[in-house]
C-alpha cells in the first residue's frame, strides 16, 4: 500500500520513535519500516543472548544496550524523516 508523499514533523516523528511499537508505526510513515525492524531485533537479540552469557560478576551490559537503543532511535528518525521530507 503507498503512502501518501506529505511532509511529516520532525520532532514528533523523534518523540514516536521512542516509544514502544508506536516507532514501528513512525518508520512505515517513512518507509523505513524494514530497517527500523532489523535495528530492533538486533538489538532485541543483543540483550537476549547477553542473559545467556551473563555470569555474577558481569556488569549490566543489556541496560546500556536499551540506553543506546534510545538514543539512536530519535537520531536515525529525524536523519531519515528529514530525507523523507526533501523528497
């Protein structure tokens, strides 16, 4: 199904991105529903196979994992929904 080619605001196109499932919804308005799903995954997957790993004396990576995610997300969002809005 296209999308309509409109402008979309920036910054609540970076507030949506930080929500949970709502970023999915932000990346199709975009058209870059695809990559936002393999970047969570791959993150999903990171955190999943850090708790199979972890031992007691690891540190808590899988947070900073989560924390990276988050502050990507906005950054990759307002790159890509800049882009999109030049077309």
């Amino acid at each position: 199904m296209p999308i309509k080619q409109e402008k979309y605001s920036v910054k609540i196109q970076m507030i949506l991105s930080v929500i949970p499932f709502v970023n999915l919804w932000a990346a199709y308005r975009i058209e870059k529903l695809r990559l936002c799903l393999v970047i969570q995954l791959s993150f999903g997957l990171l955190v999943v196979l850090w708790y199979f790993i972890e031992t007691s004396g690891s540190p808590k990576v899988d947070v900073w994992i989560i924390i990276i995610e988050f502050v990507t997300s906005p950054v990759w969002m307002r790159y890509f929904t800049i882009k999109w809005n030049e077309k």
